[in-house]
C-alpha cells in the first residue's frame, strides 16, 4: 500500500539542466516527490535516477516542448487533476539576444510562448488545483531585468516583467485561500542560457554572476521568508521596499476625471 508524500509533488518544468535542475535537487533534499518536465528526455531520466537513488524520494519525468500546443495542455491538464502535486517552479524560459528591429520573429514567437504563455497556462492550472485544496505554492522564475529593461533584450526583459506582474496579481487572488506565490528574480546566472541565446558569458564581469546553487538556495531562504519577490543579489531589503511603497504612493493619482495640469 503507498502513502502519500506529506510534502506532495514538485512539478518543475524546465528541469534538465541549469536552474530547473538545481531545484529539483533542492526540493529532493526537502522531501519533496518531483515531476521533472523538459524537452531532453535522456537528461530528465539520468537526473531522476540520481535523486531517487540519493534521496529515496519518486521522481517522475515528462517529456513535453511547452511551446507545442499539445505538450503544453498535456502538462497544463496534469497540474489541475493531480491533487499530490504541491508546488509548481515555473523555470522553463529562453533568452535572445540583440535589438528588436532586427530580431528574428520566429524567435520572439518562440520566447512568448515558452516565457510568458506556457507560464500563464500553468500558473492558471496550478492556481486552481491550489486554491480548491487550500494549500500549494507557485514559484515563478522572474529576472532583474524586469526592473531594469533598459540592460537587455526588449523582448526577453518585457517577458520577464510580465512574469513578475503576474506573480503579483496572482497572490492577490489566491493568497487568502492558502496558496503562496513568489517571484524569483536572479540577476546573470551561470547556466546553459547564454550559450543558447548567443551571448557570450565571457564578456561579462565575474563578479556579475552568481553560480546556480548559490542563486537557487537564496530563491529557496526567500521563500521560507514568505517573500512575494525575491532578488537574490540585492544587499538590502528596504532598496526594494522602498520601490514598493513608491509605487504604492502612485497608486491614488493614476486614474482621475481630468488631466493633470501640466497637459493643460
């Protein structure tokens, strides 16, 4: 007869390598059964394999392109069905490099899709299977550059900016029905990304990236914190607090019945 994990399952979708990889050896760590989601399915098995055998927990591996249409519903469908799945790490997510009027737009396609509606398909999914249960957790992987578009990509840092956006709203509907969100946002990151994106790491100070395990335990320490956002590079808590009540002080005169004077 099996019991049931009292962790419940982790579904991390871009699992194979990098970031995705690194939280599903955390999580494993925790206790955590994992359903391990990525494209390379020879990758997922040999990572499964490792952590069932180092961490006596299951670990089921899926196959899915969540740019594709069926893939993405495939996974979509699993999260709102499964009551043992607990926690959902949205990781999947591509970068691109150079200016837009220039951009391959296959590509930008491609990025919208992976980075911004697979995102949204499954944090719904994941949001609904949570809040009828009155428990689980979404992690969302965001970037810095969602604060500081002006540093990259339009296309990459406008995903990423939705990404927290969304996080944000989403805590909002659900937070009160027992289901926390976070918005996980690295600054450069050692991982496979550069490469595939065409940019390259070398060029860049060292001291700007910050390896994966240490970013991933960060993420994880914000989490436990029950932070909404977390930036694993920021030094000072209230740099980003004060952002927030910035925004918050905005928040009155964002919509009136007139113009404000200086158009007038």
């Amino acid at each position: 007869m099996s019991t049931q994990n009292i962790k419940g399952t982790a579904l991390i979708t871009g699992a194979s390598s990098g970031i995705g990889a690194t939280y599903a050896e955390r999580l494993a760590r925790r206790g955590y059964d994992l359903l391990l989601v990525a494209r390379d399915l020879a990758r997922l098995d040999a990572l499964a394999a490792r952590l069932t055998r180092e961490y006596a927990v299951k670990v089921e591996t899926l196959k899915a392109d969540l740019t594709d249409k069926a893939d993405l519903h495939a996974v979509e469908q699993r999260l709102r069905s499964d009551r043992a799945i607990s926690l959902l790490v949205n990781n999947a997510g591509m970068a691109m490099n150079g200016k837009l009027a220039e951009a391959d737009l296959d590509t930008v396609d491609r990025l919208i899709l992976l980075n911004i509606v697979s995102l949204s398909h499954l944090s719904a999914a994941a949001a609904a299977n949570f809040a009828t249960a009155g428990r689980g957790a979404i992690i969302n992987i965001a970037s810095v550059v969602a604060l500081a578009p002006e540093m990259f990509n339009a296309v990459y840092s406008a995903s990423k900016a939705y990404v927290l956006s969304l996080s944000q709203t989403v805590q909002g509907e659900v937070g009160a029905l027992g289901v926390q969100v976070q918005a996980v946002l690295p600054g450069i990151t050692r991982t496979e990304i550069w490469e595939r994106s065409g940019m390259d790491e070398s060029a860049l100070p060292p001291s700007m990236i910050m390896e994966v395990g240490e970013m991933v335990d960060a993420a994880l320490a914000g989490f436990d914190q029950g932070e909404l956002v977390t930036i694993p590079s920021l030094p000072e808590a209230a740099d980003w607090q004060a952002l927030v009540d910035a925004r918050g002080k905005l928040g009155p005169n964002l919509s009136h019945s007139r113009a404000a004077a200086r158009y007038k």
